[in-house]
C-alpha cells in the first residue's frame, strides 16, 4: 500500500488527524503559509502558541487545531537556507522526523506536510524535497501506526519537484 501521497492543494482545506506548519521559532505566527493556517485557525491559535516559547529549528510542537478541518498543528521552524554549510540539510531532515514522531505520540494516524523550508526560507527546492521523501519514508518503516502521510504542495512547481524525488527514490529501490 502506497502511504505517501503528494498532491496540488491548500493545506488548510485537508482533512486529516494533523497537519504541520512551516513555522518560525517564535511560533507567533508569519507569512506564507503559516499566515495562512492561522487565518483558517483563528485567534485561538495563536493564543495557544503564546504559551509554548517557542520552538527551536528542527523541532517540533503541537497545538489543538481549532477552525481547522483535523485535531493538531504541528509547528517546526524549518531552517533558513544560508549557502549549505549551517547543517541546513540535517535540520531539515529532523522536522520531518520530529514532526512524524509527535504525531505518532498523538495518535495520528494521517499527516499533511507543506514544503517546508522552500518559500521565503529559500532552501533549494529539489535539494528539500529529496530529503522530505527520504526522510518521510524512512520514518514511516520506524512508525506503522501511520497509515497515510500528504505532501500538500501549493504549486505545480513545487509538486514537481516532489514528484520527480519521489519517483528517483522508487527507481533506486528498484
Ligand atoms: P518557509 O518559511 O518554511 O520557507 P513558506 O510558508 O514561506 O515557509 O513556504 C513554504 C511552502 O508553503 C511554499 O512552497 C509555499 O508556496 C507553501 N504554501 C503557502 N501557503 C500554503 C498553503 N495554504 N498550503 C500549502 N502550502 C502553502
């Protein structure tokens, strides 16, 4: 059974146990689509932000989801592209990871990614997306109880991308 799914869409539209937020450390909310899950969230969002501090790079917190169509936001500030040599790679790779394991600890069972990193982060758009899909399939062999997780891309572009890392990672596994 195929669990990874990439698709065309507006994050804040799915329906699923939770959904991640390419947030910035202060988790006080931000542009792109962070600006966009709290608009769908509503005030309250934030408000329970406000009592988190917080959230360093490559990490992961939850909130409840309030106006939005699933149970949880998962906030993890992706890192600021600087050049490749500030283990921007590796930070990357961790808020999938981060993320995928807090959902597991909430019991979800269903998770929406955006492309994190990738807008005005501007880390390379093919580098990030090889690295989600590898990291994302990797932690999907490490955690069973997710049945399904969805790379909502905002553009065709952007599914592209994904796509085309997906697709390298299938003809490499043969
Ligand atoms: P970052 O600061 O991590 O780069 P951005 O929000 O600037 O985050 O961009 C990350 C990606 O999210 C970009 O591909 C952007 O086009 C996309 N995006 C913006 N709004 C939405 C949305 N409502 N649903 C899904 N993706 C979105």
């Amino acid at each position: 059974m195929n669990r990874l799914h990439i698709i065309l869409g507006d994050i804040t539209t799915i329906q699923t146990d939770a959904i991640v937020n390419a947030a910035n450390t202060t988790l006080l909310g931000g542009g792109g689509v962070d600006g966009a899950i709290h608009r769908a969230a509503g005030p309250d969002l934030l408000k329970e932000c406000r009592t988190l501090h917080g959230c360093p790079t490559g990490q992961a917190k939850a909130t409840k989801a309030y106006r939005l169509p699933c149970r949880y936001v998962i906030h993890t500030p992706g890192p600021i592209w600087r050049g490749g040599m500030q283990n921007e790679d590796a930070l990357l790779a961790s808020c999938y990871q981060n993320a995928l394991r807090l959902a597991c600890e909430l019991n979800c069972q269903t998770v929406a990614f955006p492309s994190i990193s990738t807008g005005v982060y501007h880390f390379p758009l093919a580098r990030a997306a090889r690295i989600a899909i590898d990291t994302i399939l990797c932690s999907l062999q490490a955690h069973p109880e997710i049945h399904c997780v969805t790379m909502v891309c905002f553009d065709k572009h952007t599914q592209a991308a994904y796509e085309q890392a997906l697709a390298e990672k299938e003809q490499l596994n043969g």
